[in-house]
C-alpha cells in the first residue's frame, strides 16, 4: 500500500513515523496514517485474535476496533518509539484493548466508521485456514504473520521495480528464487523462455536476490529503533517463518 498523506505528500516511511503521524488528530495526515497501519498490519492481530479462541466476526470486530480505539480513546498520546519494536508495541497494545473488551463485554458500535479499513472476512478466513494446525500460539502466529507481512511488502516493491523497468516478466521467472518463494524452475529453462544465456540468468537472479535483501532489511529498519540490533531482528524474521 503507497504511503501518500492526505495531501499528496508522503509520510516519512519508517512505521514508527506512521505511528506519530496518525496520533497527531490535528494533522491532516492522521487519517491516512491510521488507514496505512490498518492495511498493513490487521491481518497478523486478526490471526492472533483467532488463534486465541474467538470466532470470525468477533476477531474482525476486535481488529477493527482496535484500531479505532487508536485515535478514539487517544491511545497514541503517550506512545514513544525508544520504547522498542513496532510489532511489540502492536501486541502489548491489542493485548490490552482485547482485554478491556473482555471486561466490557461489549461489541457496540464505535466513532461513526471512524477506520478506513474492511475486513473481508471469507478472505481472511482462507489465509487463516492455511496457518499452521499444530500447537502454535497466538503469539508465535502473530510473529509468524509478521514476518511473511515485510517479507510480502518487501517482493511487492521488488515487483513494482522491475514492472516500471520494463522487466517483468525476468521478475516473474526469477522471483521463485528469492527467499521463502517456491516453484523455482532451472536458470537453464528461463534463460531458455527468455532468450537468454544462461550466465546471464543467474547474474540477473543475483541481483534480484540482494535487491530484494536491501528492500527487506529496509522494512525491516522501519520497525526498529536506532538502537536497536537490525542482524538479530532479520535473524527473527526468518526463524519466525520456518
């Protein structure tokens, strides 16, 4: 999803920046900022929320709602990035809103709409049907989703790239070999369907594999906090994924 503010700039691209963006209600970039956070992230609280018990319509309720919640109940004032990692700061915060909805027992309607998200539920249900059945977690199929969310963010700007370059198609042949693809076919076929030499082939998959590393240690930077050790979290991301 582009990151565009509201008027037609763009934000700063770290989620943190997002995060500040959208707790400023004065700016005309909170709403977009929010709706960034939203298409991005709901899918790994949605299967968190689920594998924790609850039913469909329940989980897209507590997905939507917490991040209504978010600007409703300015639950961003206090919200400081040296605290930590992104992804802990969106569990520890949905954790606690689902909580607060379990004491509640509630599920009325809030803010008039006030997030600029749907949720298509049979969607989400058939990426759900294809997590993991054995005793994962929440917490380890959140950190799971995650990770596949900036490994997907992260192949989605490789695309884009090589689509406004003119080369999508050597994107299509070659992005099997990146990492957590499948379905790779021989250098010699594709340099075969492409017109290729083979040396060529894999000089290009290559540079596709440390151009889609760039991109992901990127999302993965935008997530974290200066001081915080970038090795370790990619480290994560991919053991969070086996």
């Amino acid at each position: 999803m582009a990151q565009q503010s509201g008027g037609g700039g763009r934000f700063a691209t770290t989620r943190w920046s997002i995060v500040l963006a959208a707790k400023d209600q004065q700016s005309p970039d909170c709403t977009a900022a929010l709706s960034t956070l939203c298409g991005t992230y709901w899918y790994p609280l949605y299967a968190f929320a689920r594998r924790k018990g609850m039913s469909a319509e329940l989980a897209q309720d507590r997905t939507q709602g917490f991040f209504a919640r978010l600007l409703e109940k300015h639950s961003l004032q206090h919200v400081n990035p040296d605290r930590g990692r992104f992804r802990s700061f969106l569990l520890v915060a949905f954790k606690n809103y689902l909580e607060d909805e379990r004491i509640r027992d509630s599920a009325k309607k809030r803010g008039g709409g006030a997030v600029p998200i749907s949720i298509d539920v049979d969607q989400a249900e058939q990426r759900y049907s294809i997590e993991p059945v054995e005793d994962t977690t929440p917490e380890k199929i959140f950190e799971r989703r995650w990770a596949l969310t900036l490994l997907e963010r992260a192949l989605e700007r490789l695309g884009a790239e090589y689509e406004s370059a003119g080369r999508a198609r050597l994107f299509e042949h070659l992005r099997a070999h990146l990492p957590g693809e499948s379905g790779a076919i021989p250098y010699s076929e594709a340099a075969k369907e492409l017109g290729m030499a083979e040396v060529s082939i894999r000089v290009a998959a290559h540079r596709m594999r440390k151009r889609f590393r760039d991109l992901l240690v990127e999302e993965i930077s935008q997530t974290l906090t200066d001081n915080e050790d970038l090795d370790h979290e990619i480290q994560h991301l991919f053991s969070a994924v086996e």
